[in-house]
C-alpha cells in the first residue's frame, strides 16, 4: 500500500515537473478567468472559438518552424519577410506565371493550385537552405544572416509585388487560408509530424544535442552543417506554408504582409519553453504557448476597457510573457 | 586605427567616398539641393500599402505622361518610421524636386520635421490625401475629410433614421483623415448614434479581419459598422455576410472603393462607402508639383485660386442601387461606379 502510495505521489511530482504542466496550469487559468468575467459569453461563443483556432493555425505553422531553429540553437527573424515574400509569389504564379503554360487557355484549378504550392513552398526550402549557407560557409552570426534576409526579402516581395496588394481569384487557394477547417488540418498535420520528428527520431535528438551544445556534437561526430540546414530549412519552408495560408486568409499577396509576425512565432516558442540558448523546449509545449498567446489576445478584446482593446493587448500580453516565461525558468531550476 | 589607414589607404578613401554618398556629403544639414531638369523628377510617398493607392499612382503616371514629369510613388509599410526613412531618403536624392505627402500620423512631429527638412533643402512638398501640419508642406490636395466624414454621418442617419450604436475600424487612430473621418461622421450622424469602440490594426489586414470577428461576438448590439480605411470595407463584408440576422440589422459604412469591395457591394454586403477620387488626386498632385517647380503661376492660379492653399477633390456615395433616403450629393449605383473605373483602367478608387 504504502509503494503504490509513493509511486502515487511521485507520478504527481514527474506531472508537476513536467515543463508543459505550468503551460496548461497556464492556459487553464486564463480561461478561468475570462469565463468568470463579463467576457465569458462573447469569449465562449462557437464563432469567437473558431476564430481563435484559426489564428492559432495561421501564426501556429510559423512558430513550429521558429521552435525547431531555436532549439537547434539558432534563430530565425526572416519569418515574416518569408510569409510576404511566399504570397507575392503565390498571387504571381497563379495570375501572371503559370498561366502563360497554359499558352493562353484556362488552366485547371487543381493544377494551379498544386504547382503554386509546390513551387512557393520550395522557394521557402530554398530561403532556408541559403540561411544555412550564411551561417555555416560564410561564419555570420544567424541572428546576423536572418536579420539581413528580414530586410532583404521584404525588398524581394515588394519587387515582385511592384508594390501593390496582388489579389486571389483561386477559391481552392483561399479556402487554404480561409476555411478553418482546411488551415487548422494543415497546421495539425505540420505540428504531429514535426513532434514527431523532435520527440522520437535520430533526426530530432540530434537537433536537440547541437542546440545544447555545438562543440560537444561536432566532436560527437554530428553533421553540424547539415544539421543546421535541415533546421533552417523547416522554418523557411513553415515560414512559405504561413504565407501561403495568409493569402489565401487576407485574399491578398502583399508585399507588406506579416511585418512583425517573427516576434509573434519567436513569442509563442519561448512561452512554450523553447530556451534562446538552445537545446530545450518542444514542438508542444510550442503549441501550448501559441494556444496561450492567442487567449490572451482573443480574451483581451473581448473585455470592455472603456479604451480600445488593441491599446491594452500589449501590456496584458507582455505581463504573460513574462509570467509564464518566469514560471517555465522556475520549474526547470526545482526539476 | 591610424595604423589601419596607413596600410589601406586605397580602401579607406573608397569607404569614405562611400560613407559621403550616403549621408549626401556637400549638402549641408538640409540634404542635397535639387538639380533642375526640363523633367522634373517627382515622389509620392503613401501613408500605407493599401489597393486605394493602386488608383492615385494611375492618376499620377497619366499625369506624368502627359505632362513630361518623371513620377515615381514610395509605398510606406504603414508605420510612422517607415515613412520618416522614406522621406529621409527622398531628402538625399539631388534630383527630386517636388514631393507629395500622405501624412501618415497628424501629429506625428518627426514625419512634419522630415517635410520641413524637405522644403529647407529646396524641393517643393505637398500633402496629399491626408493632411500634414501647416509650415510643413505648400499645399494640400484631397478630400476635405471632415466633409466626407459628415456625407458618410448623412447616409448613416438616412438608412438608419432611429440611429446605433457604432463600431468603427481604422488602421491608425492617428492618422489625420482618420480623425477627421470618425470626429465628422458623428457630427454627421446626429446624436442618434453612439461610439462602442474604434478597432485598430496597424495596417495588418489579417489584424482587420480579427477585429471584425471580435467585433461581432462583443458587441451584438451595435448598429453600425463603419470602415475607415479602404481596406476594412472587404473585411467586414466579408464576416458579417456569415451572418444573415445580423446583417438584416446592422448598416455597414465604408470609404473609399478597394477592389474586393466592388463586388462586396454590388452583393449588398456594404450599404454605402464614401468614395474619394484618388485618381483626381493623384493626377492634380503631378500637375500641382510641375506648375510649382517651374513657378508656372498662371496653372497654379487656376488650381489654388485666391492664393488657397487646398484642392478640394470631392467625394461621392456609392450604394448598391438607387435609394431614395439618401439625399446626399455626388450619389451613384455601383454599376455606374464600375462604368468610370472601366473608363479611366482603374479596379478600385
């Protein structure tokens, strides 16, 4: 009695250790919170729900990318110039480029779509493999190297947009970005394939190592450059699968698209654990902290200030953070 | 440090020559004094990226067409500094002569001392769609934003006799039409009407269409749904056209006429937007800045009569299709909006 007694209490213990415990301690009181106040009805009401899932979709497939680079030791601040460049790109390819193989008749939709998809998303692959070229052949810092392609890409985007918003006519594409259905499957699939890789492969627990510690996986014998481009890789591809979805979301490729969401995916991995030294954090306890970030937005405008709600955001936004990043920081010390 | 310039000399003249280059080396504190041309150079500089500036930037390229002017228009991303860089680098560029203004933020002192810097070093400034301080620029061209906010407060009251209360949604509170706009549609409106809450985006059009949805949930008793900024108008059609009982009983006001909103309208998603003529604007605001670069007195005469200092552009309603409330001037159906577009190659206005 008194073993099972023990192993009880030291279940309860691991439980309470465990770093997404806190987060969900976290998230549940959030919402205890917001359903005991004058917010509850709007906050809880299906559509404000659903609109939430599909934020957290939306800016979920660009933390999941900025989680494995972070973890991988690195940094990615190139994530918002990707999601303007990706859906300048997509709006180009499908109005302007790739019907001209179509030598003038009206290419399937489906085709369209498929090959826009194929060639954006491999444009994001390739932004992230030219990072790793920066960090690993040319010796930049990548907070240097990210930084760079944060301005350049955002030139690139504005180039080929000339400028203005390129509207979508495709309804397939928007349904992508649009449908809450279709961009939380997308993100579902991304984050249990990507936790699994990180939780339960060779691949993830090398990515883990190089994090915590650089030399001691070089001299382990770990492919660190190749390592790195992998990392990179994920986050520009995640990065281009983002704009891809917040065109077809806003309707739009626009070169002026996601000017700060690289804070906002950074944001949602540090609240979720993911360490800027590297080598801690999850692909869930990432989701977690997205989950949490956006109830924290979601609820704050549900709430009546008397002001507008957008002016309180940061503040009642910044005050999480950095409770939940002290709790996180607090819990790993006990354990 | 010394000892760096000694051995590399050659490479420390280049990296000067450079460094002078940028910072415009031999201008003075004003920045480079502008070189006349018998084709002047010109810049607009808008306050956002916003499809309505698809329409001033035709105006202006006619305009520039026709009038032998080299015109080109600077995009800012929608943020105060942005636009100070982009002045900032106007400044630097010897052969611009005339500059044209979206002022982005009213109150905004370095966006006005970066136009004061401007008219220091030479070059002729204006503002253009909405307005800037005073001293900071020649003249204004666009809509007279009060104006339009009270047509739009008008329409309100006329679809809406017994009044509501208002949501309003705009990317900054601080821009100068945006406080024109909210301030004069309530005065428009009459006392009928009452403010919940202005929602602001930043300019981030995924922010837009999150705030209609929080909208929506939070404030199911609100009448009215009023988008600034011409990209709200296709953001709220969109949400709230999910929802046939709300949208029974809210009247959704707009400015100005984005491409996605023609159709949006024509479907009788949005009750009436209050269109300005960026066209106008940006076709008035080359011609303004030439005659004004070659102090050719006689078209500035004709375009500032009396020594005025603003060109009024004028506004017209946009509805779905005739409506006999409204008695306003400059009304038009959607489909004789959709006519002048075609005429002049414009998707939006």
């Amino acid at each position: 009695m008194s073993d099972r007694s023990s192993s009880s209490h030291a279940w309860w213990k691991a439980l309470f250790r465990l770093q997404e415990t806190g987060l969900f301690l976290g998230v549940a009181a959030v919402l205890g919170v917001i359903y005991l106040s004058s917010a509850r009805d709007s906050f809880y009401s299906p559509y404000s729900l659903q609109d939430m899932l599909h934020q957290i979709a939306l800016f979920g497939v660009l933390s999941l990318g900025a989680a494995i680079v972070i973890i991988a030791g690195g940094i990615d601040l190139s994530v918002g110039s990707v999601v303007a460049l990706s859906s300048v790109v997509a709006a180009r390819l499908m109005r302007d480029w790739l019907p001209a193989l179509w030598l003038g008749a009206a290419p399937p939709q489906t085709a369209l779509v498929g090959l826009t998809l194929v060639v954006t998303l491999s444009a994001g692959f390739l932004i992230g493999v030219f990072h790793a070229f920066l960090i690993n052949q040319i010796r930049l810092p990548p907070f240097i190297a990210t930084l760079a392609t944060l301005a350049g890409l955002r030139s690139v985007a504005r180039l080929i947009s000339l400028s203005q918003p390129i509207g979508i006519t495709s309804d397939l594409f928007i349904k992508l970005g649009n449908d809450t259905t279709f961009t939380v499957a997308i993100f579902s699939v991304l984050a249990i394939i990507l936790s699994v890789v990180m939780g339960m492969t060779v691949l993830g627990r090398h990515l883990y190592a190089l994090g915590g510690n650089e030399a001691a996986a070089r001299l382990s014998g770990l492919r660190v450059p190749r390592l790195k481009l992998i990392a990179y890789g994920l986050s520009g591809l995640s990065a281009a699968l983002g704009g891809i979805l917040f065109a077809g979301s806003t309707g739009q490729g626009d070169g002026n698209l996601g000017i700060g969401y690289e804070l906002w995916a950074i944001t949602a991995a540090v609240v979720g654990g993911c360490s800027l030294s590297g080598g801690a954090g999850s692909i869930r306890g990432t989701v977690l902290g997205l989950v949490l970030v956006q109830i924290v937005i979601k609820g704050t405008g549900q709430f009546k200030w008397g002001v507008s709600s957008t002016e309180v955001e940061g503040l009642v936004l910044g005050t999480v953070v950095v409770l939940a990043v002290a709790f996180n920081q607090r819990n790993n010390k006990s354990s | 440090m010394i000892s760096l310039v000694r051995r590399f000399p050659a490479a420390t003249f280049a990296v000067c020559l450079g460094f002078a280059a940028m910072t415009g080396c031999g201008g003075g504190a004003g920045g480079s004094k502008p070189q006349a041309s018998s084709k002047p150079r010109i810049i607009f500089v808008t306050n956002s990226n916003a499809d309505w500036w698809t329409a001033v930037e035709k105006g202006m390229k006619d305009a520039a067409a026709e009038l032998n002017v080299d015109a080109e228009m600077r995009r800012n991303e929608g943020s105060v500094q942005g636009q100070i860089r982009i002045l900032k680098d106007v400044l630097s560029l010897p052969d611009v002569e005339g500059v044209a203004v979206s002022v982005i933020e009213a109150k905004a002192e370095g966006v006005a001392s970066a136009m004061r810097e401007l008219r220091k070093a030479g070059k002729i400034v204006i503002a253009i769609d909405s307005d800037g301080a005073a001293d900071s620029r020649e003249a204004y061209i666009g809509t007279d934003n009060r104006a339009a906010g009270r047509i739009a407060g008008k329409v309100a009251a006329a679809l809406r006799p017994k009044g509501g209360p208002v949501v309003v949604f705009v990317g900054s509170k601080e821009a100068a039409n945006a406080i024109d706009r909210r301030e004069s549609f309530f005065a428009g409106a009459g006392d009928a009407f009452t403010e919940l809450e202005t929602f602001t985006d930043g300019g981030d059009k995924n922010r837009a269409a999150v705030n209609v949805r929080t909208a929506i949930t939070k404030y199911p008793e609100m009448g009215v749904m009023l988008g600034i900024w011409s990209y709200n108008a296709p953001a709220i059609a969109q949400e709230i056209n999910k929802f046939a009982e709300l949208r029974a009983k809210v009247t959704v006001i707009t400015f100005d006429l984005d491409e996605r909103a023609v159709d949006q309208l024509a479907n009788g998603w949005i009750d009436a937007t209050v269109c300005q003529n960026p066209y106008d604007i940006g076709f008035k605001g080359v011609k303004l800045l030439k005659a004004k670069i070659q102090k050719d007195q006689k078209t500035i005469n004709e375009m500032l009569p009396g020594g005025a200092t603003t060109i009024e552009t004028g506004v017209r309603v946009i509805l779905p299709k005739a409506d006999s409330r409204v008695k306003v001037d400059n009304v038009m159906t959607i489909e004789e909006m959709k006519k002048w577009l075609t005429s002049k190659g414009l998707k939006s206005s």
